[in-house]
C-alpha cells in the first residue's frame, strides 16, 4: 500500500458541506476556524501542546491527489464538478498555532486557521485527529515527570492505538517531560537515540533455572559492552536469586562503579518500595553504589507519588500503557469551530454553557511579571485582534482584566511592571510554511522553560491553583451582543 495522505484523514460531512459551499457561491469566503479545548483531563490546570509540526505537514498534502481519487468516497455525476474542484486546490490560507511544548489553557486557540471556507473546512478532522492524540499524550507525560525529580521512560508502543499512535505519541512524551523514549521510528525521525534492553524473555531463553538467569546477564553484558548495562532481575525471585546474579555477572564481567557508561537493574513486578530498598542494601553491602535501579509495572504519576513518599530506592521509572495511551483520560477534548466569515464574527449558541464559544480572530497575551527575583506567568489574556486591549498590551500601558464571570475579581498591571508574548505564531502564510523548524530537544527546552515559569502551586497534581486567564472586554462584549440578538430572534421565531 502507497503512503497514505493524511490530509484525508477526514470524515465525510467535511465533503458535504464543501460540495455545498461550492455551489452556492460561498467556497472563497475567508473563514477563520479556531481549534482550542474546554476543559483539560484529569483536573489538570492546562495541557500541553504538542502536534503542530505534523499539522502543517498535514496541509501540505491537502490537493495532492487526482479526480479518481476523490471518485472512491464522492462517486457519481453530481459529484463530478466538485471532485475536479478538489484536484485542483491547493491550501492556500494562513495558520498560527502555539509552539509544540507550550502550556495552554482551556478556550485559548491552539490553533488558527483563516482560509477560504472550503479549504478551511476539509481539514478539521485531520487536525483534531493529530491534536486531540498528541496533547492527551503529552499532557499525560507531563503529569507523570511532575511526579518525581528522577527520569522517566516512555516504553507505551506495544499497547499504544496502533504505529502511527506509537510513534508520535513518544514523540509528545519526550516534550512534556519524559527523558526518553523505547520507540525506535520516534528515535530515528527526531535524532534522538532509543533505548532498551532485555525482556524476560531473554533471561527465559536460557532454560528456566538460577544458572540460565546467570548465563543470559553475562552473555547480555559481554554483547553490549560500552552501552548502559540494566539486567532484569525479577524473572524467578528478585532478592533470592535475581540481585545476585546480577552482582555476580557484573563482577565476573569486571563491571563496577568505575564502567563509564552506567549500569543497573531492572525491577518490574512486586512491591517496588519494599524490593528497591532491599535490593539497595544488597547492592551498597556489595560495593556497587552505583548500581542504578530502574522500577516499571503499570505506573503511573499516582503510583510513583506513592511510592516516592514511601521512601522507595528507584532511579528512574518506566513509563508505558498510562502515557502512551493517556490511560486515565483517553480521548482529548479538543474542538474546531468557525468564529469569523468574511470579517463578521459567529459563535456557536448552546443550552450547554460550557459550549458557548469565543467569536471572533483571536490573539492571547501572556503577561510575565519579576516576582521573587523570577520571571512568573502571571495571566493569560485572549483578545480580538488590534482591539483596544490588545493595544494596550503591545504598548506596554497600564491594562485591566476582569474574569468573565464573576467583575469583583480583577487585576490590574501597571505600565513597565510586565512583559508579553503571543502564544499564536504564524506558521503557515498564503498556503506556505514560514515557521522555523524545531528539533525534539528544542521542543522539550521550551516546554521545560515554560513550565518552570508557572508557580509550584500551579504545577502540582492535586488541587493545582488556577492560573487567570481572562478575555478583553471588546471580545466579551461581541460575544454578548451576538447571543443577545440571537436569543432575542429565538424568542420572536415563529413559523405558521
């Protein structure tokens, strides 16, 4: 099977509705589509952004393929003026999106697209599909490695939702926070190195017996010299026999704490906290102080609090189903909605208010201030493009926010007690990338940087304290005025 287009990633009504669009005159109304969530899983304070990079790939794809093509999901003579149309369209409009590894908050956009309506329209699925996938993993890694000071490992392939899921899924926990990655295609597609050792398998295929276990650590040592060594030791029984046939094929094998390229074991079932500590006393009584101990077993950031506030000896962790899969919060809630045609702001209406969107081209601020002798984000402020707010902001005047729902709470910022950044940059101009190209560590620096701007209260796991994140008056005000005349049409709407 040929490399499949992921531009066609997409759900059919994407189709319908631009058959219809075409035919009614409407295909070059410049839309502006705005992909943001509204509410991050878990009771997180905010999520974390990874995908983008594959999303512009994505829109690169869009008109790449011929007439035929479209026959096998748009078939038939109606179809036939709308299948030509498609074949020959390209993307040609502007996206800015937020950096991969920003942290951002619920109904910020994450993404903006503003194109012909059309063209706007057909890549909604696909870009969900990566955003919604990358950011419940990263926001999930993240969540992890917030957990514990020490590495952690992400090794989810084998239970992640297939290759693609795999492959970018590791990709998204290696910028939230994980420290590496077992997935070889992630490795090879960012420069980074994968890495791995044995399975129990390995120690297995020796026969099943204290001597095989002893044979499979001392041939794995000899065949992986000037590698990190990490020996399974739980195949049979950890502290009666696994340890010390590790401490044995270490020594037989001249490997001590002076081996420049580290060594260790593995623990993966049992009681981590007791196991770790018990191992370590066996470890240190043997002189091997630098023997480090790496814990896997379903963990999770929960498990791993646990186990760290139980006093347990563990180095680093592996991470696999809980990341890879976003386990406890699978599905990412990010959504794609129209809020301006042809310069006219719309907004989608719900009995649901949490549905209620943002209309409107949107740009969001986020305001640093010295606190403590260190830059602290301190808000996060979403407006209409060049309104009144946002003026003031790049010009670096004295500025008010109120929180949407409740005027008593406010703050304000004088002039010169604060700096600014826009989390929207442009990445895609008249159809063409214009964003620079970041590697993965790249991706990671900034994520870490980023995080380590927000207050420990807001970084923690439980019960974080709420960032503010406000809008400018000028876009709660149209938000307002358009409910207020649509709810007063609904209320006059009658049909005999």
């Amino acid at each position: 099977m040929k490399n499949l287009n992921w531009a066609y990633c997409s759900d059919k009504y994407q189709y319908t509705m631009g058959k219809s669009f075409l035919e009614t005159g409407k295909k070059d109304k410049t839309a502006v589509f705005n992909m943001f969530y509204r509410v991050a899983p878990e009771n997180n304070n905010w999520a974390v952004a990874s995908g983008t990079e594959e999303v512009i790939q994505m829109i690169e794809g869009i008109g790449k393929e011929n007439a035929d093509f479209y026959e096998k999901f748009l078939p038939g003579d109606d179809y036939k003026e709308f299948r030509e149309y498609l074949a020959g369209m390209k993307f040609t409009g502007n996206v800015y999106a937020v950096r991969e590894g920003e942290i951002v908050f619920p109904n910020q956009p994450v993404i903006t697209v503003e194109a012909p309506l059309i063209q706007a329209q057909v890549i909604e699925t696909p870009i969900l599909c990566i955003m919604n996938h990358q950011m419940a993993v990263a926001t999930k890694a993240s969540r992890v490695c917030r957990a514990t000071d020490r590495p952690v490992s992400e090794f989810g392939s084998r239970r992640a939702h297939g290759p693609w899921a795999a492959t970018y899924g590791a990709k998204a926990a290696i910028i939230a926070g994980c420290a590496s990655s077992s997935n070889i295609l992630a490795g090879i597609l960012n420069g980074v190195p994968s890495t791995g050792t044995m399975a129990h398998s390995y120690v297995t295929s020796y026969g099943s017996s204290v001597e095989g276990e002893h044979r499979a650590f001392v041939d794995y040592i000899n065949t992986h010299r000037g590698e990190n060594l990490i020996l399974l030791i739980d195949t049979y029984d950890t502290l009666k026999c696994g340890v010390l046939n590790a401490i044995r094929a270490f020594r037989e094998c001249g490997i001590d704490d002076s081996y420049p390229y580290g060594y260790g074991i593995r623990l993966d079932s049992g009681d981590l906290t007791y196991l770790s500590i018990k191992v370590r006393d066996i470890l240190d009584n043997h002189g091997m102080r630098g023997c480090k101990i790496f814990a896997t077993n379903g963990l999770d950031e929960y498990l791993i609090s646990d186990l760290e506030r139980q006093g347990a000896r563990i180095d680093s962790y592996g991470v696999g189903d809980a990341i890879a899969t976003s386990k406890a919060a699978p599905c990412f809630g990010n959504v794609y909605k129209l809020v301006q045609l042809d310069g006219e702001p719309v907004l989608k209406r719900s009995e649901d208010t949490i549905k209620l969107i943002n209309p409107g081209f949107q740009i969001t601020y986020r305001i640093v201030v010295k606190e403590d002798g260190a830059e602290r984000n301190k808000a996060d402020v979403t407006c209409l493009r060049g309104d009144a707010l946002s003026k003031k902001i790049e010009a670096g005047a004295e500025f008010t926010i109120r929180d949407e729902r409740d005027a008593y709470k406010n703050k304000t910022f004088p002039a010169g007690s604060y700096t600014w950044r826009t989390l929207q940059l442009q990445v895609v101009k008249d159809g063409r990338r214009c964003a620079p190209a970041h590697t993965l560590m790249e991706k990671k620096a900034f994520y870490n940087d980023t995080l380590a701007h927000f207050s420990p209260s807001e970084r923690r796991l439980i019960n974080p304290h709420y960032y503010k994140v406000d809008i400018s008056d000028a876009l709660y005000d149209t938000k307002m005025s358009i409910l207020s005349r649509l709810n007063k049409e609904i209320a006059e709407f009658k049909i005999d």
